[in-house]
C-alpha cells in the first residue's frame, strides 16, 4: 500500500547528488515523482541519478548564481 503518492509530478531537488538531497530525490522517485538533480559536480550528479533509475535526471547548476535561475527553469521545463 502506497499512503503518499507523486504520481505524474516533478520535483525538481537542489543538492540531489549527495546527502539528504539525494535521499529526498530517492523518496520522491519511490513515490511515483520524476525528480530533477541539481548541482554543481556533474560526475556526482550522473551517478546519483542512475543510482535511482529512469525516474531521475539531472543537471548541472549552481542555485547561488541567482541572476542564473531563468535558465536553471527553462532547463527544467525541458527535461521535465
């Protein structure tokens, strides 16, 4: 029995190739979510990302380059 499901949605995760941010992605993919990695190192990301299967993806970005969020969305909403 699935309580808490994500069905069809997407979630886009910051930090998601280590830590509590890949943990949280991994949680949201077994709840049915697409989830969206982002982060800096893009070895750690591609592993993250296949570490949780054909739910996940990712790219690379760094969220401090604030005046950069634009395109962090526009890359999202592609790969989503």
């Amino acid at each position: 029995m699935q309580v808490f499901s994500l069905n069809g949605e997407t979630a886009l995760i910051t930090g998601g190739g280590t830590g509590l941010g890949l943990e949280i992605a991994r949680a949201m993919a077994q709840a049915g979510a697409r989830v969206i990695l982002v982060g800096r190192r893009e070895e750690v990301l591609r592993e993250a990302a296949a570490s949780i299967g054909e739910r996940a993806v990712w790219l690379t970005h760094d969220v401090a380059q604030v005046e950069r969020a634009d395109e962090l969305v526009e890359q999202a909403t592609r790969v989503a």
